[in-house]
C-alpha cells in the first residue's frame, strides 16, 4: 500500500511540475503586463500538436520537439503582442478580456482547420516507458518532462533576476510609468515578456505530447487548469505558480486513487473553492495587484 501511495505522489508532482511551468507562462504575462491570457491554454494545445507532428514526421526525440515548440510559440507571442496585444494593454479588462477569448477561439479553429477535431496520439515510444526504484515505477515521460520543466523554471529565474533585460521586465511590472522615464523600452519589454509566457506554454505542451492525445478542444482544459493553478498559488507570483501547480498534479493524482480518475478535475475545483474561501489571494498572492 505505501508503494502504491508513493508511486501516485511521485507521479503528481512530476506532472505538477508541468502544470507548474504553464501556469508560470500566464502569471509572467499578467504579473508584467497585467493582461488575462485566455488564450494560453490553446498555446500548451500548440504545443502538443508541434510534438505530435515532429514525432510523426521526422521522429523528433521529445525533448528536440519542446525545444522547437518554445522557439516557435515565443515568436508567435512576440509578434502577437507588437501587433494586437500592445493596442489593448491601457483598456479595461473587460474588453481585454473579450480580445483574448476571441484569440483563443480563433487559435483552436486554426487547429480545427489544419487538424480537424479527432485525438492525435503520439507515435512515441516514450508513453510506454517506465523505470523502476525501488518498487516506484515511473513513467519516463513523465519523469523527461519534469526534468526539463526544472531545467527551464531555473534557467528563467536566473534570467530574471540577473540579466540586464530580467531587471527591465521586473522593472517594468514594478512601475510601467517609471521605467518609461528612464528610458526603459516598455513596448519591447512586454513583446518579450508575451513571448517568454507563450514560450513556457508551447514547451510544456510539447513535453507532454506523448501523454495527452492532440486536440483544439483541450484548450477550455488547460487554459482552466492555468487559472486554477495561479490563484490557488496566487495571481503573479512565480512560486505560487510553481507551489500551485505541484498541488493540483498531487490532487489530482490522489483523487484519481481515493475517488475515480474522472473525478481528478473536480478535486482541483473543489480545492481552489477552499483556497478562494480561506485565502482568496492564494497561497503566495500579494494583498494588492
């Protein structure tokens, strides 16, 4: 029984840590911009057709295939932000609010189109993998994408806090105002904050392309898997995106034990009740945005 109750541990926090990275791309997006991304869950569904379509092609290894992913989604976001975001960014939030569920819509008919509606598994061989440690079995994949996301998380984190253009983006979030009258590059600033947001987006739907059958629909999942995620870790805080995501993976693989695996996503629902209802700024959340 302990080894049982390990093995589902162990494979939600390896999947919490991806939940962690897509919430990570939103709460960048917000805590900088202060714009709401719905359409971020139909960038982690980009992600997983990118995967899904290296694979089948060329045979691309999974983690060559989040790579591209990240490189492509953070062109697309920086070329969304110059060009439709930027003329959004002063308005209210309800007509922001508007302009990225339109977004959203139109990316998950772009993959309706190109993709039509049926699942697309992945080719490969990675979903059947496992290893084993001491009577934990693993899945690989799984294990690949949690390494990955760890890589990427610190290399972000480092690049925040001590590169001359990190400075400028916390410098940015801090006082929009302020950093125009130092001459900081504000319009570039939220370009490549967009970018880096969509970025983790793209990456993590790639990693997990060998678990998750490609389909636009999976966009209203994951985009509320991302929300669920950053207000129980709390709204623009990078380790409350990180600490949110490792709950609800755990959650969700406990409920998927104790209740049943159809009710996974209800748990995380009834979490973020509870979180709302105790501590409605999350775990991590500032008393004001």
């Amino acid at each position: 029984m302990a080894l049982l109750w390990a093995n589902v541990v162990i494979s939600g926090v390896l999947i919490g840590l991806v939940y962690g990275l897509i919430a990570l791309g939103l709460t960048i997006i917000f805590g900088v911009i202060r714009v709401v991304n719905f359409a971020h869950g139909a960038m982690v569904v980009f992600g997983l057709y990118i995967g899904y379509c290296t694979g089948l092609w060329w045979g691309m290894p999974t983690i060559l295939a989040a790579l591209l992913a990240g490189i492509l989604m953070f062109a697309v976001g920086y070329c969304l932000e110059s060009v439709v975001v930027t003329r959004f960014v002063t308005r209210p939030h309800h007509v922001q609010f508007i302009l990225f569920i339109g977004i959203s819509l139109l990316f998950t008919g772009i993959q309706l189109l190109w993709f039509g509606p049926d699942p697309r598994p992945s080719v490969s061989q990675l979903s059947f993998e496992t290893i084993s440690l001491g009577g934990i079995r693993i899945d690989l994949a799984r294990l690949q994408a949690a390494c990955a996301t760890t890589v990427l998380i610190l290399a972000l984190a480092a690049f925040l806090k001590y590169s001359l253009f990190g400075r400028y983006i916390r410098a940015a979030a801090d006082n929009r105002l302020g950093g125009l009258i130092v001459g900081i590059p504000i319009p570039k600033i939220y370009a490549i904050t967009f970018g880096i947001g969509t970025a983790c987006a793209g990456f993590a739907g790639a990693l997990i392309s060998p678990l998750f059958d490609a389909q636009p629909y999976l966009a209203v999942d994951f985009t509320l898997l991302a929300f669920v995620t950053v207000i129980v870790g709390g709204l623009g805080s990078f380790v409350g995106a990180l600490i949110g995501g490792l709950t609800i993976g755990v959650t969700e693989a406990v409920a998927a034990l104790i209740v049943a695996p159809s009710m996974k996503t209800a748990l995380s629902y009834a979490l973020l009740i509870v979180v709302l209802i105790l501590r409605p700024r999350g775990f991590f959340g500032a008393k004001e945005i």
